[in-house]
C-alpha cells in the first residue's frame, strides 16, 4: 500500500478551488457551467485567495478527488457492500470506511431514492396496500409533484390518513427506513440509508396539497378539520403566502383589492418583495397606487409581527374568495386547473 502525502487542514471549497486550478482553463470553464451562480461565486474568491500550492499536496488533493470518484462509481455500480468489500481490499479498512462516508454525504444518498424514477401510476398500485405510516413515509421522501400524485390515487379514507400522517411526521429512525427498504427492495431497488433524516412535517404536506387537485385537497382539508382542527389551521395558513400574490392573474388581483382596506394593503407591503409591489401597483390606478405608496412611506417602520399579521388576513381574504368561486389560484395540477 503506497502511503499517501498528508493534506493540510483545508476546507472542502479550497480543495475544489485547487482542482478547478489543476484542471486548466478548458476544463474548469467545462466544470463552472454545471455549477449555481453562488458555487461559482465561492470557489472563485477562495481561488483568488489562495496562496501558492506545494505540488505535493496539489497531487494528495488529486489522489483525494480521484479516490472519491472511484468510491462513489463502486456504490452506484454494486451498492453499499461491494464498495466496502473493494475499497477495503484497496485502501484498508479505515480509509475506505472513510471514503463511503463521505461520497454518502457528497451524493445526499437519501432514502426511496431509487423510487424516484418510478412511474407515480406503478408506484401507487405497489404501495397502496402498505400501512399508511408506510405510504405517508414514502411519499415525505419524493417530490411534492410526485408525491401528489401518488396521493389522489388513493382511495378517499386512506388519502386522508396518509396526508394526515405525513403532517405530523417529523425524523424517523435509520432502522426504520431500512425496515421499510428491506421490505421494498426485493421488487424495486435497494438504496443507500444514511443518519437520521428529516422528511414530512405539515410544510412537506402544504407542497404536496398545491399540486393535487382541488376536489382532493377539499376532502384532506375536511378530514384533517375534524381529526385535528389546529393541524388543519397551520396547513391552511401555509397553503397560500402572501408572496404567492403574483400567481393570479390581473382580473383575480383586482378584484381581491377591492376587498381589502388600504391601509392593511400598505401595511402588508411592507415586508414583501419588489416583484410584489409592482405587481399591486400594476393593477391600481396611477393615482390609488401613488396614495399607496405616500401611506407606506408615512408609516415609517413598523414591526414584523403587524406586517405577518396584516398578510395573513389578506390571504384569508383570497382563500375565501376561492372558495366562492370569485378567483382562481394558479396550481401545479396541469390541465385540471386551466382556466377557459
């Protein structure tokens, strides 16, 4: 075993600026692309701040890079055990308990990974006779598109006690999650369990509710207000935010203005983006949407907790009038919620 140039103390962004250097210009430009604006931003002021690299250890950081890319292809290929097995014949058994490790935490190997690629259609006639802890647990862990989809599929009584479950989930223990793996994996796949993880929880289930449709959140709604009254009042309240103003169209916005009190109106404002002010003003009159804005700045500052407050009562405001019919809120449900 050949023994390997230790790696000063550095930081998991200095060793990727240093490989972004050893890469070459070519490359590196190839590698930032893939990369978010605030990534790029990073890696760049530690490059800019990094003094001069001993070849050494550039060359340990490489080796490090590489041994990581080794280790994660092996876990992909062969699953949890065969990449221990292998690395542990390669490296030992320190440094390759070393390297899985940290490819589970670089790859954010989450559990029912795998279920991800199944179609929602398949999955629901798999997992639709499981207990509802079950299925609750499973869908905490897809996208709320996904997930949705899965839910509605359901029939009406379990939907209600699976979307209730998902509410007031909060971390489940890893032998818990690998339990239910176990039991899964002989018809789909098997994946990687990691720590505690944290899934569901009432704002999981708000995500899950804006893409089902509407006939299937009334009915979860209903259930929920009579089981749990209090769940069912947070979940309303996060259904639609204040901010969310901006998915209805100009008609529907009008008419919630003619709804609420001016000064309310500017209050809310206070603390919202610049996206939804324009987007208020844009559906006033050049006058009204002047009074608005000489009240807001006469207000001067004002506390938070009267800005949340003054928001919520609007956005009681808008639900209300989607319940009558008087608006619409654009969702995520495809062609059940166009508007003709």
């Amino acid at each position: 075993m050949t023994t390997r140039t230790p790696i000063p103390q550095l930081t998991h962004r200095q060793k990727a600026a240093v490989m972004i250097v050893a890469m070459g210009p070519d490359v590196a430009g190839k590698v930032l692309r893939h990369l978010d604006e605030d990534e790029v931003e990073q890696i760049t002021l530690e490059i800019a701040r990094m003094g001069k690299i001993p070849p050494e250890v550039r060359e340990a950081i490489i080796e490090e890079f590489h041994d990581l890319c080794v280790a994660q292809e092996y876990i992909a290929e062969g699953g949890l055990q065969h990449a221990r097995q292998v690395l542990e014949n390669a490296f030992g058994p320190e440094r390759a308990n070393e390297l899985i490790t940290r490819v589970i935490q670089a790859m954010q190997i989450v559990p029912f990974d795998f279920i991800k690629k199944t179609d929602p259609s398949q999955l629901l006639n798999f997992i639709q006779d499981e207990h509802p802890q079950t299925i609750a647990l499973i869908l905490a862990y897809l996208s709320p598109n996904q997930a949705a989809q899965v839910l509605q599929g359901l029939p009406p009584e379990l939907r209600a006690e699976v979307a209730r479950r998902i509410a007031i989930m909060d971390r489940t223990p890893p032998d818990v999650i690998r339990e239910v793996e176990r039991v899964l994996e002989r018809k789909l796949s098997s994946v990687i369990s990691q720590d505690f993880t944290t899934a569901g929880g009432v704002k999981a289930l708000v995500e899950l509710l804006n893409w089902v449709d509407r006939t299937s959140e009334r009915m979860i709604l209903d259930s929920l207000s009579e089981t749990n009254p209090e769940l069912a009042e947070e979940v309303k309240k996060m259904m639609f935010v204040f901010e969310d103003i901006v998915q209805l169209d100009d008609r529907s916005i009008q008419a919630v203005l003619k709804e609420v009190d001016m000064k309310e109106l500017a209050l809310a404002l206070k603390g919202c983006s610049e996206e939804v002010r324009q987007r208020i003003f844009k559906n006033m009159s050049e006058r009204a949407a002047n009074m608005l804005k000489e009240d807001m700045e006469f207000m001067g500052p004002v506390r938070l907790r009267n800005v949340e407050e003054a928001q919520q009562r609007i956005v009681a405001i808008i639900r209300r009038m989607e319940e009558a019919g008087e608006i619409v809120i654009a969702r995520g449900g495809g062609a059940e919620e166009m508007v003709v």
